[in-house]
C-alpha cells in the first residue's frame, strides 16, 4: 500500500476516535446535568447560582 493510503487510513482512524471521545464527553455531561438536576428537584433547591460577586455585579448592572 502506499504511504497515502496509511495516512489517509491513521486520519479516518483519528477523526473516528475523536468523534467517539466527544459522543462519550457529551453523554457523560447530560447524564450529570440531569443528576444535578434530580438532586436540586429533590432537595427543593434553586438552580440560582448563590455567588456573592455575581449577585452584586447582577445588581450593580440594573
């Protein structure tokens, strides 16, 4: 085979291993919001975020 036939072949290998890593990163982070989400519904929590310069900055700009 010749050397662009390997490459192009390490690159579709690449491009595939990459995708499969971010389908994995992107589950993973759904999964957790939904977790997050679960636990503040049932710990009848807010999703706000409670952040002291951020509530002062939000009530410095209004």
């Amino acid at each position: 085979m010749d050397d662009i036939t390997y490459l192009s072949i390490a690159y579709l290998g690449m491009i595939f291993g990459i995708a499969i890593w971010t389908w994995t990163v992107v589950s993973r982070s759904r999964i957790l919001e939904r977790r997050i989400t679960a636990m503040e519904d049932s710990l009848n929590i807010d999703s706000k975020p409670i952040d002291s310069i951020a509530a002062t900055n939000d009530a410095d700009e209004e």
